[in-house]
C-alpha cells in the first residue's frame, strides 16, 4: 500500500493522505505491527507532501502514549476540513454570493490555477453551482494532471480553457484570482507544483490575488519545515534520449514565498503571512520536534 502510494504521481496531498491514514488506522488497531517503520515510510513515500508527517508523527505520538483516540481527532478534523475550507474560500473570492434567480445575472468569476489539487477542485465545484465560472488551468507536466482538474470541473458545470503551463499566464489578464494548492505550508513559503513560483509571480506583478488552499494538516512547525524535501520526477518523462552534454531536470514541486500571496485559506479562516505563522508556532507545541527526527532517519 505504501510502493503504491509512493508511486503516485497524479493525484494531490489530500487524496494521499486519506490513503495514509487508512494505513495508519490499520497499523495501529494490529497489536502484532509495528508502527514507526510504517509511519517513517509513508513519510519516505512522499517527502514533500506536509499532511504526510503530521499523520505519521500524530499516530507514533498516539501510539506510544496509548491513546488511539488522539489519531482519531486527527482524522476527523482532516474529514471536517473541506467543508470549513469551501465556506471560508467562499467568503474570500465570492463575497457578493451568488444571483437570486441562478448564476445567470452575476458575470463569471475567473479563476487560474494549476495542476490537481484537490482542495482547489472541492472549491470551485461548490463555486460553480453558485455562479457562473471560467477557470484556466495549466496541464501540470510531465504527468498532465491538470487535464484530470479540467475535466472534473467541465462536468462539473465550469466553463474550462486549458493552457500549457508556460502559456497559463496569458490568463491573468482578464483573471479574478488565483487559487493554487500546497503540499506543504511554512512560516516562509509553502511548497506546490512546480511552476506555481512563475505563476504566482506574474500574478503579484500584475496585482491578480492569490490564494493558497490549505487545511491545517499541510502546515508544517518548524521541525518539520526542516524535514519536507520536494521530490524529483524520472528524467525519461522529460527526455529519456538525451544527448551527451545535456543534463535532465524534472523537478516536481517548489518553494513559493509566501509574500507572494494575498494570503492562505484554511480550516481556521483566511489567514495572512503573520498568522501562517503563528499557526506553524504553535503546531511545536503538539507534536514534539524529536518525532520529525526518528521519522526522517534512515531504515
């Protein structure tokens, strides 16, 4: 389940981390499993992605105090997450609400984003039933995971262009916002796709707002800012015939600034720089910074 989950390279941080915490779950209603080599691997599985490590570090945590319970309170503020994250991204880009009659009489709201995130499609599936809705959408290369997002939110009702990732930017000109995901939310930046700094730039040169979704389960203390290693794709996805003289990179995710953005809706409310991180303070509290070390060490 984890080879499985490691190989995934389509699908967002919190599809993933539903997959982990079943895993967990299992692990730790087994008395014959042992737990820390089974959270030190989903961490290893994907490094990058922050929701991961909390999991993983909450379940060790549970585990070793005898209190299953605690992860449970993890899982469920994780199911109750997209819900309070639609209502507040709601609130952020939609303050008007929608038309009386439909969506008909407000003008379509227009959105660019990037990639597969999941958190972002949960938003703009509720927005369009509300009003009417134009989203440009980068393909997300070399997996081509946008076309996925596109998709869902066409049948979705959503009016959808689908841009290669470097053209994306011809988009903000007529754009409302931008609304991108994260795999991982520090005091400083926040980690996403790769492209997502170039977006996201051309966006705050152009004064376009952006927002990042994010539940509270993908912000990251400070010890495990340390820990979140954004991974590299194959180079065969990019060019497998390469000639010599030519090194491939195929990086797959980036440190964003977070000055960047107009700021980052979560679970908690819409949340500026200096409340991402007071909120990464006070995750030290809950989660002791040695379980991050014996996560991140070698088997």
């Amino acid at each position: 389940m984890i080879a499985t989950l490691a190989a995934d390279r389509e699908s967002g941080a919190s599809d993933i981390l539903a997959r982990a915490i079943t895993i967990l779950r299992e692990a730790l209603a087994d008395d014959t499993v042992e737990i820390e080599p089974i959270a030190a691997g989903l961490c290893a599985a994907q490094p990058g992605m922050a929701p991961l490590w909390n999991a993983a570090a909450t379940a060790l945590a549970a585990h070793r105090a005898g209190e299953p319970e605690r992860f449970e309170r993890f899982a469920m503020r994780v199911d109750r997450a997209p819900d309070a994250l639609t209502r507040f991204a709601l609130e952020a880009l939609c303050p008007e609400g929608a038309a009386a009659d439909g969506s008909t009489r407000l003008a379509p709201l227009r959105i660019v984003t990037l990639s597969n995130s999941g958190s972002v499609a949960a938003v703009l599936e509720v927005l369009a039933q509300m009003r009417a809705l134009r989203v440009a959408c980068a393909e997300g290369r070399p997996m081509l995971e946008g076309r996925l997002l596109a998709a869902r939110l066409a049948a979705g009702g959503a009016q959808v262009d689908l841009f290669t990732d470097a053209g994306v930017g011809q988009a903000l000109g007529a754009a409302d916002a931008v609304l991108v995901g994260a795999d991982a939310v520090t005091p400083e930046w926040f980690l996403n796709k790769i492209g997502t700094r170039l977006l996201v730039s051309a966006a705050h040169l152009q004064g376009v707002p952006t927002y990042v979704v994010a539940s509270r389960d993908k912000f990251a203390s400070h010890a495990l800012a340390r820990c979140v290693a954004p991974r590299e794709g194959s180079i065969g996805e990019v060019w497998g015939t390469a000639p010599g003289g030519v090194t491939v990179k195929n990086p797959y995710f980036e440190r964003v600034p977070l000055e960047l953005v107009t700021g980052v809706i979560s679970d908690a409310g819409l949340l500026g720089a200096p409340m991402v991180a007071e909120l990464c303070a006070s995750l030290d509290q809950e989660l002791p910074p040695a379980l991050f070390a014996q996560l991140a060490r070698p088997s």
